[in-house]
C-alpha cells in the first residue's frame, strides 16, 4: 500500500480530530471526527459524535461516504453584530432551535 497521505477532497482534512459527515450502514449521515489515520492501508478510523465507540468505523480515504460538514455562515446581517462571527454547523435531517435578541442602547 501506499504510505503517501490522502488525495485533496475540497473541505476535507485528513488528520485526527478534523470534522466531517460519514454515512453510516443505514445510510444516514451523521457529524463525525477522525480518530485514527491508517497510511499503509489509506483509510480512517471515523467516530459518530454523540454515539457509542462501538459504532466507529474504518472508511477508506476515498470512500463516497465520507464528506465535509455542510455550513451556513451569517455575517453582518441586519440585527446581527457585524463584528461577531457566526457559524453554526448543521448535519443533514437535525434539528435545532434558534432564538436572537436585540439589544437596543437608550
């Protein structure tokens, strides 16, 4: 096998602790993290956020199951403080609740 690391794919970082979605058995997606990177046999060991270590699984760098976080980034809107960055990661099917409040000055 090849010792040299993994091809570029756009938003994807192949190194532990970067983050990502895999798609597990069932075919669902779900936000992940690399735990371990296999070289000699190019592939990752992938974790489930909020899920048990039983369920991580191996995924070879290649695979179609693996792909960046979607995100959707808000900056400078009216009502927000443009100084501030906001990003907030969403996973496909999750669902959240948002609130904002303003802070007027008298």
């Amino acid at each position: 096998m090849s010792s040299s690391g993994p091809q570029n794919r756009t938003g994807i970082k192949f190194e532990v602790g970067a983050q990502l979605q895999a798609r597990d058995r069932h075919k669902n997606w779900y936000s992940a993290t690399i735990d371990k990177v296999d070289y000699d046999k190019e592939r990752v060991l992938i974790h489930y956020r909020r899920w048990s270590r039983r369920h991580d699984e191996w995924f070879h760098w290649n695979s179609p199951y693996l792909r960046p976080l979607e995100r959707l980034t808000l900056r400078g809107r009216r009502g927000l403080n443009p100084t501030s960055n906001l990003l907030f990661v969403l996973s496909q099917n999750s669902k959240f609740f948002v609130s904002w409040k303003r802070n007027y000055k008298t």
